[in-house]
C-alpha cells in the first residue's frame, strides 16, 4: 500500500493550533496594543487641544466623534480587505497610515484639520487591530478558538490602561504636537515589524481560494437566512455597548459628580479595564468550552446584575468594588461574537462579518455615551443614565436568549469540492 504523500513543513507549521499560530497571536495582541493609541490618545489630548485652538468643549470633542465614526466603518472596509487578501496587507496599511495621520494632525493649524486627521487615517488605520485582527486570529484556531480570540481582544483594553497615563505624561512635558509626531514615529517603527509575523493565510482559507471545503456550511444558520442571523448580531452587539458604555465613558464624571474626585474615577476605570482583561481570558477559557451563545448570554446577565448594582452603592469603597465587578461580568461580550460568526459562516467570510458586528460595537459606545450625557443635562443625575443602560441590556439578554433557544445547525463536516 502506499504510503500518503507528507505534508510539507510550511502546511505543518501553518496549521491550526500549532507553535507557528500561538506565536501569531502574541505578535498580533502586540500589534493590537500599539495600534491602539488611536482610540485613546484623542482623549487625552483634548484638553490641550482645546485650549490652543480656543473652542468649546463641544467643539474640541469633534475629533474624538470623528475617529469613532471612521473607526467604525474603517473595520468593515479593513475586515473586506482582510478577507480577499489576507491582514498582512491591512496592517502595514494602518502602520503607515498611523504614521501619516498622527505626523497631519502634529501640523495642523485648525481643529477641522485635526479632526479630519484624526478620523480619516489615525481612526481608519487603527480599525485594523481591532474587528479585522479579531478575525484574522479566530482562522488560525479551532479547540482554543474562544481563548485565542480572548486574548487578542485584550489588546484594545491594553492600550486603554497603557497609553492615556503614557500620552498624558508627553503632552504635559513636551506638548501635544511633539507628542503626535513620537507616536507617528513609534507606530510605523513597531507596527511593520511586528506585521512580518502575520504574512501566512489561515490554511482554511488557502483551502476556500484553491476552490475545495472541508466544510460545508447551512444556508440557514440557527434557522435563519445569513442576512438575519448578521443583523441579529449587530443589534446585539449595539444594545450590550449602549449599556456598557454608561460606567466606561462616565464613570470619571460620576466619582467627581458625587464628590469623590475625578482622579479617584480614573483609577475606577483603570481597575474596571484591567479586570475586564481578566474577564476576557476567563471568558474565553469558558467559551471553549459552553460555546459563543452560552458564554454571550452568562456575560449578558452578569452585566445587567452589576449595572444595576450602580445605583443604589456610590460611596467611594462600595464603587471601586462595583467598578471591579463590572469589568469581571462584561469583558466576555465582545469576544463571543466573533465565536458566534465562526461557529456559524464560513471561514472566507469571517473578516467583514466579524468587523460588522462589531463596528456595532463601537457605535453603540459612542451612542451610549452620548445619551447618557444628555440624560444627565436633562435630570441633573445619573441616575435615569444607568437605566436606560439596563434596559438596553435587557434588549441584549433577550436576543442572547433567543439565539440559544434556536436550533443549531452545525456544519457538515467533510470534503466537498467546488
């Protein structure tokens, strides 16, 4: 009998779960966190920002839009990219257009200037290590895809309690501008390195081009046509961060509202995002091992239980430990739709479909953190503010639970030629 032809080393190395795919994944959580000073920097340089070029507040919080705006719709167009061509050539793209943007908006002479530095390259470039990356890791495992899929999605929180203290430190001892043309230098000197580790394609991806399946995948997932089920999953992913967003954009103004002082809110948000790392890491171990839609659903109640834990405990021991709770019951949200579109679309599609869900997700934390405030100037309080979170979290608990109710229908397993 002859014995079947070896894979080659390359095919090996380049599988799921190998050596090759751990070591990817850390170079990618890097990447994700040097890439990320393009959602943080923004807000720590508006203060300074607003005082040179003399505007309102208002005003001087339109670059900040801009950057989530075109953050947003920056994943969808770089998830599509990644799709048909693979993250290595999005993520030199963002290196470079990091640099571009944060080297435009060093010079800019007016706030419109800035502004459109901000969202046109610095928000779009940094949209790749976000959604797209998320996808590109969750190709490259199967067994531990809920883990590997936990860990890069840490590096967005990564970059939220690195860079601000960081960024802050330069704008007040050497000014925004020089600090924007370090940060320019930094990203394309880090990012194009680092984006040398991520050249392979996923094998089941070089499999979908070669035209042959190992899968074969339902035309109607969890009984629904692939249009509804993605729908369904923006929703969800927009009600979970509306109601997110109420303690993670306010929580520093809520401390200084009720007397506590905005440093000690800062530090609320710090350990709220360090825990949430810590939930994202659990999440995944946990997602292995229930699946997306349960870990969804237990990550859903659990926020809702501690969201509403914020009303009636505001002394300042009683917040930091609710601050904690919080990150602890929320961080394994995010990831569980990326889980979800691989569980049930093919591979080739995972990029658009992953950044589209949560391209939801950032708008949903811009939208609540705007509603939020307004709410606030009409009430004079938080308080009807962490309501109307809990009811948008109980729009996502309800989809969560619609979802797991579904009757699945797994992929067909086998080899099936185009």
């Amino acid at each position: 009998m002859p014995e079947p032809p070896a894979r080659s080393e390359s095919r090996v190395t380049s599988a799921p779960e190998s050596a090759y795919a751990w070591t990817r994944l850390f170079a990618a959580l890097v990447l994700s966190a040097v890439g990320g000073v393009g959602m943080w920097s923004v807000i720590v340089a508006l203060p300074a920002v607003q005082a040179e070029f003399g505007v309102a507040r208002s005003a001087a919080s339109l670059p900040y839009t801009m950057t989530m705006i075109c953050f947003g719709f920056g994943g969808i167009l770089m998830g599509r990219l990644s799709d048909r061509f693979g993250i290595f050539i999005p993520v030199v793209g963002a290196a470079v257009g990091l640099g571009l943007g944060y080297a435009a908006a060093s010079q800019a002479t007016s706030l419109w200037q800035f502004a459109l530095a901000q969202g046109l390259l610095v928000g779009v470039a940094s949209s790749v290590t976000f959604a797209p990356i998320i996808a590109d890791t969750s190709l490259w495992f199967t067994r531990h895809r809920g883990m590997a899929v936990a860990i890069i999605a840490s590096g967005s929180y990564l970059a939220g309690t690195v860079w601000p203290p960081v960024v802050g430190h330069f704008i007040d001892t050497r000014g925004w501008r020089w600090t924007y043309q370090g940060i320019a230098v930094l990203c394309v000197a880090a990012m194009l390195p680092l984006a040398l580790a991520l050249r392979r394609r996923a094998p089941l991806i070089e499999t979908a081009m070669a035209g042959t399946r190992t899968t074969s995948w339902s035309a109607r997932p969890l009984g629904m046509s692939p249009a509804t089920l993605q729908t369904v999953l923006i929703v969800a992913g927009l009600s979970c961060c509306v109601a997110m967003s109420m303690p993670q954009v306010h929580i520093v103004a809520y401390s200084h509202d009720l007397g506590h002082g905005a440093g000690r809110g800062a530090r609320m948000l710090s350990l709220m995002l360090g825990f949430g790392i810590v939930s994202r890491l659990v999440s995944g171990w946990i997602c292995d091992r229930i699946g997306g839609r349960r870990t969804l659903l237990l990550g859903s109640a659990l926020q809702a239980a501690v969201l509403a834990l914020f009303m009636p405990f505001d002394g300042v021991a009683s917040l930091y430990v609710v601050s904690a709770l919080f990150g602890l019951a929320q961080g394994g949200i995010v990831p569980s739709y990326a889980v979800i579109v691989r569980e049930f679309f093919p591979p080739e599609e995972a990029g658009v479909r992953v950044s589209a869900v949560l391209m939801a997700t950032v708008f949903g934390m811009a939208l609540g953190g705007w509603v939020s405030g307004v709410m606030f100037d009409l009430t004079g309080s938080y308080q009807a503010a962490f309501v109307n979170g809990i009811l948008w979290n109980l729009l996502n608990l309800a989809i969560a639970v619609v979802l797991l109710r579904r009757p699945a229908t797994p992929a067909v397993q086998g080899y099936v030629s185009r």
